[in-house]
C-alpha cells in the first residue's frame, strides 16, 4: 500500500511539472511535450497533478481532450482505486 502512495505522488508531481514545462514552452514557442504525454502521464494515475496543473497554469484549458477528459479519467481511478481497496483490502 506504502509504495501505491509513493508511486501516486510521484506520478501526480510529474503530471503538474509537465503541465509547467508545456506553459513556459508554448510562451516561448519552444518544441512542446506532446499532448499523447501529458494524457499518458494522467492515464498512467497523474490525473490530479495535470489537472492542478491545468487549473494554476491556465495550460490546456480550452482543450476538451483535456478539461473533459482529465477529469473523467480521475473519477475513473477513484472508483478502481475505491474497488480495488474493498476486495483487496477488506
């Protein structure tokens, strides 16, 4: 269980830096990190740093891939997480 939340914080800090890294390239019209990146890192369970990266950095909000998307993905891994806990778990 110890290493899920270690892997979870890990992951969520990376999705939140990416979205930072994005912003500050895109301002100086740098190479991008793909958009395939930054869901993969969401899919992957940084859901919740992308989506706080988002909301702070005002970064992809105009995106439905992105302001749909992240979140759906993020109730969709609440709800395996919640499942997976109750027969794991109990």
């Amino acid at each position: 269980m110890d290493i899920l939340i270690y892997y979870l914080i890990v992951i969520n800090a990376l999705g939140l830096l990416f979205m930072l890294a994005d912003k500050i390239k895109a301002q100086k019209n740098q190479w991008r990190i793909p958009e395939a990146t930054l869901m993969g890192i969401g899919l992957l369970g940084g859901s919740l740093g992308c989506i706080l990266g988002m909301r702070l950095f005002r970064h992809k909000t105009k995106h439905p891939k992105f302001f749909v998307g992240l979140p759906v993905i993020l109730v969709a891994q609440i709800i395996l997480l919640m499942v997976l806990y109750v027969r794991l778990w109990q």
